[in-house]
C-alpha cells in the first residue's frame, strides 16, 4: 500500500496498528496483511536513517550510546544489522523457561530465516552428542545486506501490503476502560516527529509495539507513569535489560592439513553463505558456559597473519592513504592494532604465494556477490593461525534496567536513563567457556586454541572487551504472569486487552545467537495468532 500522511491514518479504522519498521515490524505487519487484515505500519523515521532520542548511562563503557544502536528509518535497525542468521538453540531455549514449547518457535525458523535473505535450515548437521561441551559442526548462516524495507518493497508496495505512516512518532497509548474487564488498547496517539503538533489519535483493535528493546520501554514506561492504574500492575517492566558479551581473548590454530576455508563464510548449495562454528551443546548450556565461537582473520595490519592477501590489502590501504583499522571480533569495545613493518608484509607476500593462489577464487566470488557490501571470507595464512571470537550469552540481572528520566507530560517522550552492566558471573562464563572448547579441540584434534593473556589476565580481558547497547533484550520479557514478566507465551501484555509487543523487548533469556532470527520468527508466530483469533473487521481499503 502507498506511503499516507497522519490526516488519512486518522481517518480510518485499523484491524492492526504496528509501531516501529524494523524486522519485527515489517514481518508483523506483512503476515497480516497478505492474510487480509488492515495493517497501519508507522515509524518515528524516514525513508534514510537518522538518529533516534539519547539516553543516560550509568556505564558507558558497557553500552554503546543509542545514536550508534538506535537508527530512525524505515527498516529500523536492520540498517545496521551484520546479516548473520542462528536460531535460538533447544537446550538453552528449555533452561530458561520460555512459557512457549520449542517447537512452536522453530515452526516459524525457516520462514524467518528466508524474510531475511538466508536459507532454510539443514537440521541434518546438528550434533546430538550430549558427552561433550560443544558442538564443532554447528552452522550459522547469513542474510542479506540492507534494511528489511528495502528487501520487502515490492510487498509493502503492494495493494495487499500495509499503509505506511513514517516520521510519526507515537508518545502513547490510546486505552479504553470498563468495569469488569480488563482495560482494552484501541491504537496510538502520535504526531509529526519533526514538527511541534498536538497529538492526533490512530484507531486499531489491536495495536503491537515492535520498537526494540529501549524504545518500546521508553513508550510504555511513560504511559504506565501515566496511567499506573491500567499499567501498574507490570512491574517487570524495563527490568532485565540484557544483551551479549563479544570480543576476542585467544587465537586457533588449524591443523596444516586443514582447509581453514571452511570455517569461514563459503558459498552453500542454494547460492547462500554459511560458516561452521564452535556452539555449546546440551551439557555446555546447563553447565552456564552458553556461546559460540567462530575463526575470524587477523587485522590486515598485523603481519603476524603470514597472509600474504591480507598483506597486499594492507599495503594497498597504505599506498592510497586509506585507514584500514577494524575489529578483530565484530560487536564489542573495539580493538586497536599495532601496525607492523613493511617489510614483514613483504615476507608475507613472498613467502605466502601459494595460499594466495588458492584464496583467490572465493575472494573473487564474495566481491561479486550482489547481497553483500562485504563478504568477510577467511583468508588462508601459512601458519593455519586465525582469533578466536566469540558471542556469549549475558545472565539475567533485574539491576540492569531502563527508567525514566525527570518529567512525563501527555504529548512526547520521556527522556530515559540506562542502567546496564555485566556481572562477575557473566565474565567468568566467558572464561569458563574458553577453557572448556580448550579441552575439547585438543580431543577432537580439530584445532588448538592459545589464550592471548595470562590466566591472572582472563577476567579483565573480557571485562574490557564486554559492551552492547544493540542487541536490546528483555525489557518486556515473557512470562507465565504479572510477578515476573511483561508479556504472555503469545507476547500478549499481561492484564491488557488488544495490546502486544513484538521484537527483542519479549526475550526471555539472551541466549547465545545474535538475536535478529529469533525476533523474526517471534513476530511471525505473534502475526499468525492474532489472525487467527478473528476475523478482520473490515474490507481492506484500496
């Protein structure tokens, strides 16, 4: 449906308003309007991304300042989104409680791995080996480059798509209250994000706030502080806030007579991407160590790699006055390397010719492939030597939170402070996992993993390296009731009618997986059960 202004939305009667254009939005909104429902997406953004409301922190070294993880525009965040597809796994999935059977989550894995760009999953290669701490043929795959929005235009676009409402911010909540039944949500109050305006009000039987993890809790924080006695009563709300712990503390060393490139992105059969990575298994996850590690080149600049292409790439960077200093690990407080002589990257180039050679080929395909701005593929070296990085999981802390910030008036956004940090607990299961894929690698004689530190040096390394802010979890979290949740099994707010939450916000636990499928995949379930709790309301306006 076309993009309409705030006076049209106003004008109509929505079988569903969707707030927020990110990947739960979009999936949310297009699943009920190709099943013939009348769907109003908004967003507080444009068609390019800016940057979205600030907040305090209380440790900035361990959140990421929200102009950096937040982004205004239609598609949401999916603008600054990696692209990398890994389902929530069983076993941690069952340890933590979801008011949901595994199974009606992965019902949805597929599906939602292909909105994104991927491909179906080949459950084949799981390893139900429950002796051992770690899976070491785990596969995680990749989506496409780009926001959701941009992927989806044609469907958005079409007359069976939603109508688009963007740069409309929605500062609250219109609800309806009724003796003997619980109050009763029918659509938003919202106004131009750029302009001074009187708030206009937007009807819908059901309204779902999929704005992440910070955004969502800023808009219902305020209208809870509003209304405590509708809202009162969700006392979970913004507590929880969780993320991940991502960085590199060692390097792996293959066996000379492994071919490293299957570790590293490489082209599947169905003409996507997929790499084999180190993932905790049933044993692991019960045991608290819950994350997975892939192989990842050496910054060009350290000659260490022996790579001769990465080598030439620096030396390219050099001569054309580029900067070429990157993370070695991806999320996380970035690193910093040391340049290394000129001459040590001669040696490189000579002394590598033959695994040059051979890399050229994948190299070659990665640049061409039209869905990716950037293939990251694992470039042989001579000595078979690659970090380690890895993406663990963060315990629940209620401590970590999101509040509001001085004033709440009935006609804008709150400002919000962040409470967030990661555990002692948090760190020593990233060190325990290190050391328990030490000893399992070693067995398996798949490869042989060295820490970069001292053992007396292991808890600070990671400390220093533990910072998010993107992956937004929790604030909303599901649950069996009111005492220790937000939302129910079908992210349905507890003790409100016509009210749910799509998106990060709903996560139970973190888990170990970057979280982008599994908030897909909850958005198409959620889509699905409201259709099928009624009919639509309305013939869909052309």
């Amino acid at each position: 449906m076309p993009i309409i202004d705030l006076q049209t939305a106003a004008q109509r009667d929505y079988d569903a308003c969707v707030v927020g254009s990110g990947p739960a939005g979009i999936a949310v909104a297009l699943t009920m309007s190709e099943n013939g429902r009348s769907v109003l997406l908004i967003d507080a953004g444009g068609e390019q991304p800016t940057a979205g409301p600030s907040a305090e922190r209380s440790v900035p070294s361990a959140h990421s300042p929200l102009n950096e993880t937040n982004c205004r525009a239609f598609g949401g965040t999916s603008w600054l989104w990696g692209g990398r597809i890994l389902p929530f796994s069983k076993p941690e999935f069952e340890r933590d409680a979801w008011p949901i059977s595994y199974d009606e989550l992965a019902a949805h894995h597929d599906a939602a791995a292909i909105f994104l760009g991927g491909s179906a999953f080949d459950t084949s290669v799981a390893d139900e080996n429950d002796s051992s701490s770690f899976d070491l043929n785990a596969i995680e795959t990749l989506g496409t480059d780009g926001p959701v929005s941009r992927r989806h235009a044609g469907r958005l676009q079409a007359l069976t798509g939603p109508d688009i409402l963007l740069s409309t911010v929605v500062v609250g909540l219109l609800m309806q209250t009724q003796e003997g039944s619980d109050p009763n949500c029918i659509g938003v109050r919202a106004c131009p994000t750029q302009q001074t305006h009187a708030p206009i009000a937007l009807h819908a039987r059901v309204t779902i706030i999929a704005s992440g993890g910070v955004e969502t809790a800023r808009l219902l924080l305020a209208d809870q502080a509003r209304n405590p006695n509708i809202f009162g009563h969700l006392t979970e709300l913004g507590r929880g806030y969780s993320g991940h712990l991502t960085g590199s503390i060692a390097h792996i060393t293959f066996p000379k007579n492994t071919d490293s490139r299957v570790f590293g992105w490489r082209t599947a059969p169905d003409g996507g991407f997929r790499r084999r990575v180190f993932r905790t298994s049933k044993r692991g996850v019960m045991d608290g160590m819950n994350m997975f590690f892939w192989a990842k080149n050496h910054p060009e600049e350290d000659a260490r790699h022996g790579s001769g292409i990465l080598s030439a790439k620096y030396l390219k960077s050099r001569l054309l006055g580029r900067k070429t200093l990157v993370s070695a690990a991806g999320l996380g407080a970035p690193e910093k390397p040391t340049p290394t002589s000129i001459m040590s990257h001669l040696s490189n180039l000579l002394g590598d010719l033959p695994t040059t050679l051979r890399a050229l080929p994948d190299l070659l395909r990665g640049r061409r492939h039209p869905d990716r701005r950037q293939l990251d593929h694992l470039i042989p070296n001579r000595a078979n030597w690659f970090k380690l990085c890895y993406h663990a999981d963060q315990t629940r802390n209620l401590s970590n939170r999101i509040t509001l910030s001085g004033n709440v008036d009935d006609d804008s956004l709150p400002e919000i402070k962040i409470a967030y940090d990661f555990s002692d607990i948090d760190i020593q299961n990233v060190i325990n996992g290190h050391k328990n894929l030490e000893t399992v690698l070693d067995q398996s004689g798949v490869a042989k993993l060295t820490f970069d530190f001292a053992p007396e040096q292991l808890h600070n390394a990671v400390r220093g390296k533990a910072r998010d802010g993107y992956h937004q979890l929790g604030t909303a979290r599901m649950g069996r009731d009111a005492t220790e949740s937000v939302v129910d099994g079908n992210c349905k707010m507890h003790g409100i009618a016509g009210l749910y939450i799509a998106g990060s916000s709903v996560f139970r636990s973190a888990g170990s997986a970057p979280p982008t499928h599994t908030i897909v995949a909850l958005a198409m379930r959620l889509a699905h059960h409201i259709c099928g709790q009624d009919a639509p309301r309305q013939q869909r306006l052309h």
